[in-house]
C-alpha cells in the first residue's frame, strides 16, 4: 500500500509531495526578496516544530488516558 497526503483536492505519493515542495522552494526563491525568503523559511520552521510538538504531546496524553 502506497502512503498519500492530502493536498487540497490532490493526492499525492511521498515522491509527487518532495516534488511540490521542491517547486515551491524555488518560486518562493524567485520571486521574494532574501529577507523575505529567510523570514518565511523561520516563520514555516517554527510553524512545522510546534505542529509536529502538538502531534507528540496529544499521542502522549492519549497513551495516559
């Protein structure tokens, strides 16, 4: 069975979604200026710990219960 992800109304194996992230990378590369590039690189960083830190904590508190 073949892992996919949600995208809107696409769906998407681990090698399409690498892809996107790759192109969108790039666009954002393009078309932003380096500070604004490096802003939004922390504001995802940040963005992607806490939703990853919220999905440890709620598996943690449901294992108590």
């Amino acid at each position: 069975m073949r892992a996919h992800i949600m995208l809107g109304v696409m769906i998407l194996d681990p090698c399409e979604l690498n892809v996107a992230i790759a192109a969108l990378t790039n666009h954002f590369y393009m078309t932003l200026s380096r500070e604004d590039f490096i802003c939004l690189s922390i504001f995802l960083r940040e963005l992607s710990k806490s939703m990853i830190g919220t999905t440890v904590f709620e598996e943690l508190c449901d294992k108590r219960a």
